[in-house]
C-alpha cells in the first residue's frame, strides 16, 4: 500500500489515477461479518475496542446514480478490536426511506445535494420530502449507538448486531422529526458536572433567520442543559467547536435561494451560494450562565470542520480546515469527474477570538491541502499540541486525501503516512494507549481503499511516529465506499 521511495520522492508526477479514484465511490450492497484474517502487521494486543464508520454505502438506487455521494443512504461499519484479533461487520441503516425504495425497487426521494427523481423537473417541483438518511456520523453514548444525519432526528442501532432499532428521541428530549446535529463533541470533563464528561451537540433550523439550538447530555444521556438563539440569516454550519466555557460557531458568509428548489430544478444544496465580498460571522455562545451570545467576524471564507479551540484568558483560538470559498454543486457535472487542480484546498488555519475587543486573527499553520481533523480525546476543547487530518500526498496542490499527516500546531513539525499511488484514505481516528503518558501515544486508525484490489483495507499507524509505516494492515474482502465520519469506543462489540 505504501508507495516507493522513488514515487515518495517525486514532485511534479501526479500522486494518483482519476480513474483509480473514482472505482472507490462503486455501491457496496452488500452486508457482511467474518474475522479478518488477511492482515499483514501484528494488530497491538493493547488495542482494544470498537471502530464505528458511517458514510454511503449506496451511490445509486436500483441503477438511478446519485448526482452527489452525500445522497447515499448510510452504511454503518464495525471493525472490533479484541486480544489482536478484529470482527468486521456492516448493516444498512433501515430508515424509512431506504426500505420503502427497496420495497419499491426504484428511486422515490430527491437528495439535498441534487439527486433528483427520475421524470425531470415536472416529478420533483413541490416534493420537499427529503428522507432521512443516517449517513454522516455514528456514535456510542450512554449506552446507544447512534447513526446521525444534521436535518432529523438519529437512528438507534444495535451496537452488537448494528440492526436498526428506529428513530431515537433521547429519551424525549427530541420532538419528532427534530434535528440533532452530525457533529456532538464529548467534553472530556465538564466543569458544571464536578469533571464528569458530557456530550455537547447542536440542532440547527435554517430560514431567512437561523435557529440554533445547543444540547448537554450526561453519561445517561440526561439532558443537563439547553438553550436556543436565533441568527440573522441563513446559516450553513455543520461544524463547530467547543471550550469549558464556550460554543463556537463559524457562519459561512452563503445565500440560499429555495426557488429552483421548490420548482424542481435544483437540489437544495444547489441552491446555496457563497458570498465572497461578505465576512464570516463568528457565534461565540456561553456555556453557562446567562451571558449574551457575540459575534464576531472574520474574512470570507468556508469551514465545514474544526480541529479543535481552547481559551487563553480573553481569547479563544480556534483550529480549523477553511477553504477559500464553498465549491457550487454542478448539476451537468458528475462528481467522479472533479477536477482537482480548478479547486482551492482546504488548509488549516488558526483564528484566534479576541474577546475583548471583538476581533479576530487568522493564520495560516499549514498550507498542505487537509480535511478530517482529529485530536485526542482528553485535549478537546483545551490547550493541545497534535492534530491528525487525511491529507494530500504532494505538500502543495489539491488532489483527493492518499496520506495521513501528524501536525505539531506548536512548533509545525509534520509527519505523513502516504497510502499513494494506489491508496485513498478516509478520516483518522486517534486512539489513546490505555497507559499513554503523552499526548501522541496510541494509534491512528483509517479506512483505506486500495484502488488496485478494489478492496479497503483498516490501516494502524503509531500516532508517536507515522514515518515508521503501518504496524498492521487489515486488508477487507470487500471495497467500503468513501465514507464520512467515525468513532471509537473501548467496549469491544
């Protein structure tokens, strides 16, 4: 999986085949569970616990391609970490949507990001039913396993069998239908529960004002606190980052125009458009108290995820991956056909929040084009020193994520693991060694798919030391589309 040297060496020779790429966005329905006995590498008998992966696993519904892969309905992946041996395992998320398509045997729903009903525009003006499909996070907290999509309300499932138990309301927190955010942040230890950890999300109602709605959630998934603030315009968030004391939120300077939508012409995502003459609004919500929300703003610029933000005194720097504008969704062009060199990257940034004086200071901390951030756990929301992130095999230039980078935010030190030629990532996930004394001490877990098996493999890295290669890889029987977002526990399922 690891390139030569000869090819680590090259500059100026593009890291990866388009068409190589592409054959990883091929649906997987099929349902799978076996040991994984294919495995080079010794998988660390401390590693112990469960890999959740969420993402679509179907780019198309009985042959009707999707027209965006963040469409596709979610397939959730197990991989269980046991004494060095590992189970995988893959259910489909049963909502709604999903079996009434594969009752009917054909497409019945648009998608926000364009797919559109077969029978042109006269088939899909004035259908707002958009389903539910469960395909962006999936997360274990207190005691349910939870697959998340941003517009509604999270599916339970089984974590042992992932075998879809419903729609989930935690424990009515949650009115019917009501949102509950893709990105939670676990705060490692809350500061109004006496240092108990708690789960921190959000729920965001968007119109020509925007409703945000923040959720804290004990260990028995309790609802500790909860408040809501409304927003002038349109708010696109999909991320955000949280301190002891703060939730941040980054207002991407966008307009949407539900026209097209309505009429049938365009998805909803389509019809979302960037604003590069207006300024990021920047949310910075107390926690606690009864303090007022400020916003503060910085120059245009488009975030879908953060690393991380932590306080010093009456600033809060915030760490996060930020694009020069929002990509347009092309309703003539596939999305297997992007090109990369036309597109910006995103790079990693530090804005630093000056309370005091309502200002804001943005920095560059690396210029490598980077998507996926992960720290460890236990430094969310406080001071910390290393960020893991997919990145591009070349430092400078876009292309689709073939490595994974160690980032030191205090000194700009950088190590990179590449998967390329042949190998594309998906997002890390950090894993602390049970008995780590540093911060870096445990592993990386990622799903790679290895272009020229058209199969993915689980790949293991040393979080101390990527430049050392993989300590095991876990090579699948099978491809696993390219995936969105994941968690680990230390329960083994």
């Amino acid at each position: 999986m690891i390139a030569t040297e000869q090819f680590l060496d090259s500059k100026s020779a593009r890291s990866y085949d388009q068409q190589a790429w592409k054959r990883g966005y091929q649906s997987q329905p099929n349902e799978y569970e076996y040991w994984i006995e294919d495995i080079e590498g010794e998988i660390p008998p401390a590693l112990n616990g469960t890999l959740f992966r969420n993402g679509p696993g179907l780019l198309d519904v009985h042959g009707q391609p999707l027209h965006h892969p963040f469409d596709g309905d979610g397939m959730i992946c197990a991989i269980a970490f046991d004494q060095g041996r590992a189970y995988f395992r893959n259910r489909f998320v049963r909502t709604e949507g999903y079996l009434k398509e594969q009752e009917a045997q054909k497409m019945l729903y648009r998608g926000v990001f364009g797919t559109q009903k077969p029978g042109g525009w006269l088939a899909n003006a004035f259908d707002i039913d958009i389903k539910n499909i469960a395909n962006t996070n999936v997360i274990y907290w207190g005691g349910k396993l939870l697959a998340l999509w941003e517009a509604a309300e999270p599916y339970r499932l089984d974590p042992k069998t992932l075998d879809t138990i419903g729609k989930e309301t935690l424990d009515g927190i949650l009115a019917p239908g009501e949102a509950f955010g893709a990105h939670p942040w676990i705060d490692p230890s809350c500061n109004q529960d006496g240092g108990a950890p708690c789960l921190v999300n959000f729920a965001i109602k968007p119109g020509f004002s925007t409703k945000i709605t923040i959720y804290e959630l004990d260990t028995a998934r309790k609802l500790k606190r909860g408040q809501c603030h409304t927003v002038p315009g349109f708010a696109f968030i999909h991320d955000f980052v949280i301190t002891p004391n703060y939730c941040i939120f980054f207002q991407n300077p966008v307009t949407y125009n539900p026209v097209p939508f309505l009429l049938g012409l365009k998805g909803a995502g389509q019809c979302v458009d960037f604003k590069p003459n207006a300024p990021t609004r920047i949310l910075v919500i107390p926690r606690h108290g009864n303090k007022p929300m400020q916003v503060l703003e910085a120059e245009a610029g488009f975030i879908f995820h953060h690393a991380n933000a932590f306080e010093q005194g009456d600033q809060i720097c915030v760490d996060s991956i930020c694009y020069e504008s929002l990509t347009q969704v092309d309703s003539e062009i596939d999305y297997r056909n992007v090109d990369f060199d036309a597109i910006a990257p995103g790079q990693l940034f530090r804005f630093t929040l000056n309370l005091a004086d309502s200002t804001v200071q943005r920095q560059l901390l690396s210029a490598r084009s980077c998507e996926f951030p992960c720290v460890h756990p236990d430094h969310v929301g406080r001071p910390y020193r290393y960020v893991y992130m997919g990145v591009t095999h070349h430092p400078t230039g876009n292309a689709p994520l073939q490595a994974i980078a160690k980032f030191d935010v205090t000194t700009g030190e950088e190590q990179v693991w590449s998967a390329a030629p042949q190998g594309f990532v998906s997002e890390p996930i950090f894993v602390p060694h049970p008995d780590a004394k540093r911060e870096d001490e445990g592993w990386v877990l990622t799903l790679v798919y290895d272009s020229s098996h058209h199969r993915s493999d689980v790949v293991i890295l040393d979080s101390r030391d990527l430049s050392q290669g993989a300590i095991a890889r876990l090579h699948l029987k099978h491809h696993i589309p390219y995936g969105l977002h994941g968690s680990w526990t230390s329960t083994v399922f």
